[in-house]
C-alpha cells in the first residue's frame, strides 16, 4: 500500500497537536465511507451475516478530549442492533487489519487492549445490554475504486492508521520519524522482515495475516 498521503500528513503535524481540522476531515471521510456500505452484508468475525446500516455521523472524534465515539446498526433477522462505542482512545489501538472480502464489503479491523472497549447494544432504542469488546470494525467497499482510481479499503486503512498514529504521537506513545521508516518498510520488506524489524507496529497485525497468506501458497 502507498502511503505518500500519510507521509505528507505527518509531516505537516510533527510533534505538535493534531489539528481539529486534520482530525475532523479524517473522520468525516471514515464516516462517508462507511456509510457507503449502507443495506449490504458483511460477515463478522465469528461467521455471522449481519445488515448493515448507519446514523448520519457515524464516527466521530471529539477535539476537547480526544476521544472517539462509534455507532452502527447491524440487522440479523428480524432484530435490528445498534451498537454504541464511546470513549474511544485511538492511541491504546495495538493492530490493523483488513478483513476478507464478502461480496464487495470488507472491514478495518482495529485491535485494542482487553477492557478498553464498552460497547452498548440498543433494540428500539432501548440498551439491552453493555459489553466488553477489543476490536472495532470500520466498514468499507471493497473492490470499488474512488475518483482517483484507488481502492476504497486501502485508503480506509490508511486514514484510521493516520488517526491512531496521530493521537499516539500526541502521547508521545510513537514519533513522526518512527512513523515514516515503518511506511517505508511496509513498501518494500517481506512480511516476515517487517515483522522482525517493527513488532510493535499497527502494521504488524496485517503482516501476520499477509505470512499466513503467503505460507498457504508455498
């Protein structure tokens, strides 16, 4: 994946705060583009079939804190779900990943420590239940390609690495310059290289996924 994007992005940011307006935009687009998968089914971890379906803002970050917030409705039968995740901390995210491709619908999966994630489950507005998660699935076209010519679940995975990153360099949790070798590494090391070199990257959670991959063909 090219990331010269993320590259000039960080580079405008340095050290410093993130901007409301980098955060903002980024999280706009997240929103728009999960929203583009609106009606169609995706096949979550477990193998379940659910329909999928979104409020207007679906994702945000709110600038005073920092903090995220995640909503989407997932439909199996005849029960519809909305699951509410709030107070997101993107700079905890630990992995990144995409997921397999189901009929044209893929998900960013983003990792998170175990008990950093409540996730409340509405029905008819009622909250049935409030559950521990530590994952969050960021929905996307899969095989479509945007004016640019560019696939949809490429550029998904490069905005929320963007955005974790972003809050992770805030903490002091990683730098600009740390951030620019793994991108660099990512384009041209193997799998297995980029796994030895940056254990602890996002990325490192794909590069498995990708040494598995390669392994099944050998």
């Amino acid at each position: 994946m090219k990331r010269l994007l993320l590259l000039l992005l960080f580079s405008s940011v340095g050290h410093a705060q993130a901007s409301f307006e980098a955060l903002d935009s980024l999280s706009v687009v997240v929103s728009k583009w999960q929203a583009m998968t609106e009606g169609t089914t995706y096949k979550d971890a477990s193998g379940q079939l659910q329909t999928l379906s979104f409020p207007e803002e679906n994702f945000q970050i709110w600038f005073a804190d920092r903090m995220a917030s995640k909503a989407v409705f997932k439909k199996t039968g005849d029960t519809e779900v909305l699951a509410l995740t709030e107070n997101i901390d993107l700079s905890k995210a630990t992995g990144i990943s995409v997921s397999d491709n189901y009929f044209g619908v893929a998900y960013i999966q983003l990792d998170f420590p175990e008990g950093h994630l409540k996730t409340q489950l509405y029905e008819n507005g009622e909250l049935k239940e409030t559950v521990g998660v530590n994952r969050l699935e960021f929905f996307c076209r899969y095989g479509a390609l945007d004016p640019n010519k560019k696939f949809y679940f490429d550029l998904m995975f490069d905005m929320v690495y963007a955005l974790c990153n972003m809050m992770k360099v805030e903490k002091g949790l990683t730098n600009v310059d740390t951030i620019r070798t793994e991108l660099t590494d990512w384009n041209k090391l193997s799998a297995a290289a980029f796994l030895a070199k940056h254990p602890n990257s996002l990325m490192a959670t794909q590069a498995k996924l990708n040494l598995k991959e390669a392994e099944k063909k050998d």
